[in-house]
C-alpha cells in the first residue's frame, strides 16, 4: 500500500508527485475541468483534473464521486496563491477506494434533532472539525501551563462512595456487596489529600451530573480540571485561575487561528484576556443587580441571567468572590469577618457565557468541617478519610474546577456545549 502525504504537509512538497488519501468534501466540474476538495483529517486539498488528460472510465468515476467517499488522488503539488494551504494537487488519477451513497448530511440546513441522532458523521463537518482541533489545544494548553506551573497529575476515581456537591445531582449505582455508589461529580476532595503528599496536584477528566437541565449551559458528562493546592489561600487562588486562564486564551489564539475562523469567532476579543481580571464582592455583585432591576435576595446563587448581566460590556472575565456559606457546598472556608460568608469565588466568562470556574480556599479545621458534614446530612462514615486530612497535620489549601466544555464553548464561540464534546450526554440523549 502507498503511504499518502498528509495534506498538512503538501506545502512543503511543492513540484513533487504525491499521493492523497482522505474524503470528498465537495466537487464541481465545467465538463473539461473537475474540482475534488478532499480532507484527510489534517486539512484540506483542491484536487485540479484536465479531461483531457484523462480516459473516459476515470472521468466518470470523477464526477460520479459522492460526498464523503474514500478516494486516493495521484499528482503533482503545484504552487497556489488563491488556495488556504497555498498549494493544489495538479491531479492526473482518482482511485475511489470506498463509495458513500446518499450520505445523510448534506451540505444543507439539517434541524439539531437530526445531527444529534448522526453525530458520528457530524462530526466530519468543517465546524464540528474546528471545534474538535479547538478542544484539544485547550487541554494541551491547560496540562502545559500546569506542568510548567509545578504540578503533579493525579488520577481520582469515577466511581465513589462520597459525594462533593448536591446529593441531588449524582447517578447512583449499586456497588455489589458495598452499597450505593455514585458517578464523581467532582474529583476535588481527592486531590486535596494528594496535595498533603505532592503540594500541587490535578485532575483531569469525565465527571457527571444528574442534574434535571436542559439548557445550553448544561450536559450531564463533562471534562474537568481540578488543581489544588497547598498553602494557597482565596486570593492566592484567584491569581492562579487568572493565569491559567490567560495562558489557555492566548494559545488558543496563536495556535487555532484557522479553526476559530471557520467558527467566525472575533480574535480581537480572545486578544482582550490578559491580566488583571475585576474581583467584586457577592454582596456588591447583589447590590448591582437590584440596582439594575434583577430580581434577586442576598443568599440566593447567581443564575444564568444574573452572570451574564455582570459581564455586560466586560472584554474580560469578572471575579466574583465571598457567596453566601448556605449557597455554597460544605467544603468551603469560612469568612473569619463574616460567618455567613465562605471565601469561594466563581470566573465568569463574556460575552453572556457565565460561570467557568469554581473554587474555594477549603475548611481545615476538623471541627468546623465535621459541623458542616453534619449540617448538610452527609453519612460521616463516608467521609472518615477526607475529615483525617484535618485530624492529620492539616494545612491551609486551596483550589478550583474549571468546566472544558463551557470554556471552549466561550473561547470558540459557540453557543452550546453539545458541540464542544465528541458525544455530547443530555437528559434526553444517551445515544450514539
């Protein structure tokens, strides 16, 4: 079998004979000219056929090519300025290796409900490509940054018997003779002890929610990344959320230049996320929003409406710091100056995007936390090993959840998070 080029590659193989193997994107012909744009995965290549330089069979097998076939195209890469890659493939043989007839996905409107049933061939759409490619160099940015940064990866289990945020949000699952165990939510309170042995840690990966949403800014299988560490206090915490934020945005935009242009994302807003990101007080949060006429009471939690009011006119994420101690989950440190407070924050986003960060400096003290254990009616038992933490040389520490999905939905531009997951899991879709 000959080993094609990948089309990644073809501008430096300018003059030489290659072969391309992928899929047809879309072809046109003038009846003496064809033009086959086939992708591979790497980008995508204009294929020029003359018909006089080819029989008859080969023309029709040509023009008789279906949308996302397999073909393999023989030629010669020839400078051009007009095309995205500069280059075309002067071509000169087409070998279909593989028909697609009647593929489902045409290059016309298709309503969510049908691509969502035909994800796996959505997926090969230019826009669900970027978003893809977008994806993955922010998880290689956020691992990057935190390597860079000192800290250690730490895998935390999926399957537990403690639960981190609201007991109503977790798929249950019977644990043979064990009892009941649930899907993460978080991996958070596991890598608080990993960082008494490590100082900086993370986690990274799937976490689960069983929350009865249906709105754009919730699925119930999303990724995470969860640093925490120790000897960092709240506003430590904030400093380092800035910057791994600022670190994200700005390689994304240096790296995906191509693919946020096919989302038609503004660059000039991804330039905008530099340091200093505004901090504002919960209480000055609330107070504003009254002002603006929102209908919200100190100690409620910030919804959807209420962030994206915040952020008006903001070309940079906001802080919002110090929520209420009965909002907020059991974890969270008290605010010494004010009881009724925790020392937490949220990051929302621009652009009506919200919240994609949530952190808090954690409670180490021992009876502190085992009051709130038992203010929220959590099952102590389950939370013997997280409480030793504190019974143990415990220590100040700190930090975060950043939500991928939400944030490369806002770095993308996109408008729902079902995008910007491969198989996206909602209440109402489990399938393919």
């Amino acid at each position: 079998m000959t080993a094609p080029t990948p089309i990644s590659e073809l501008a430096s193989r300018t003059g030489s004979p290659v072969v391309v193997k992928g899929w047809v994107r879309r072809i046109r012909s003038s009846g003496r000219i064809a033009f086959l744009v086939v992708r591979d995965g790497t980008g995508e290549v204009q294929c020029v056929f003359s018909r006089a330089d080819l029989d008859d069979a080969t023309w029709q097998t040509l023009t008789a090519a279906e949308h996302e076939s397999t073909v393999a195209v023989t030629g010669e890469v020839c400078a051009d300025k007009r095309s995205p890659i500069g280059v075309e493939v002067s071509a000169n043989s087409l070998r279909v290796l593989s028909g697609s007839p009647e593929f489902p996905i045409q290059p016309k409107e298709h309503g969510i409900d049908f691509l969502l049933e035909h994800r796996h061939l959505w997926l090969r759409s230019p826009r669900q490509v970027a978003l893809m490619r977008i994806r993955d160099e922010t998880m290689r940015a956020i691992r990057d940054f935190l390597h860079e940064d000192g800290f250690t990866c730490v895998d935390t289990p999926i399957l537990t018997g403690a639960i981190g945020e609201s007991a109503g949000t977790l798929f249950e699952t019977e644990y043979f003779d064990l009892g009941t165990a649930y899907l993460a939510q978080t991996g958070q309170l596991y890598v608080e002890t990993a960082a008494a042995a490590l100082g900086k840690v993370y986690c990274f990966g799937p976490t689960f929610r069983a929350e009865k949403s249906k709105t754009r800014r919730h699925l119930t299988e999303f990724w995470m990344v969860e640093p925490e560490v120790a000897w960092m206090d709240s506003d430590g915490n904030m400093d380092l959320q800035e910057r791994m934020v600022c670190y994200v945005a700005a390689r994304v935009l240096d790296r995906c230049q191509a693919d946020l242009g096919t989302m038609g994302r503004d660059l000039d807003r991804l330039a905008a996320i530099v340091p200093p990101f505004n901090r504002m007080s919960y209480t000055d949060a609330v107070a504003r929003l009254q002002e603006a006429g929102h209908e919200i009471e100190w100690g409620s939690d910030l919804g959807a409406g209420h962030e994206a009011a915040l952020t008006e006119g903001r070309s940079k994420p906001l802080f919002v710091h110090d929520y209420p101690k009965r909002a907020k989950a059991f974890y969270m440190k008290e605010n010494p100056d004010n009881p009724a407070t925790v020392k937490c924050n949220d990051l929302l986003a621009p652009e009506g995007y919200g919240e994609i960060i949530g952190g808090s400096q954690r409670e180490d003290d021992y009876d502190r936390l085992l009051a709130r254990i038992r203010e929220e009616g959590l099952p102590e038992e389950s939370y013997g090993w997280y409480l030793d933490l504190r019974k143990y040389g415990t220590f100040p520490h700190s930090g975060f959840g950043l939500g991928l999905e939400r944030t490369v939905a806002w770095l993308s531009g996109a408008q729902h998070l079902r995008e910007t997951i491969a198989y996206p899991r909602m209440m109402t879709r489990i399938t393919p």
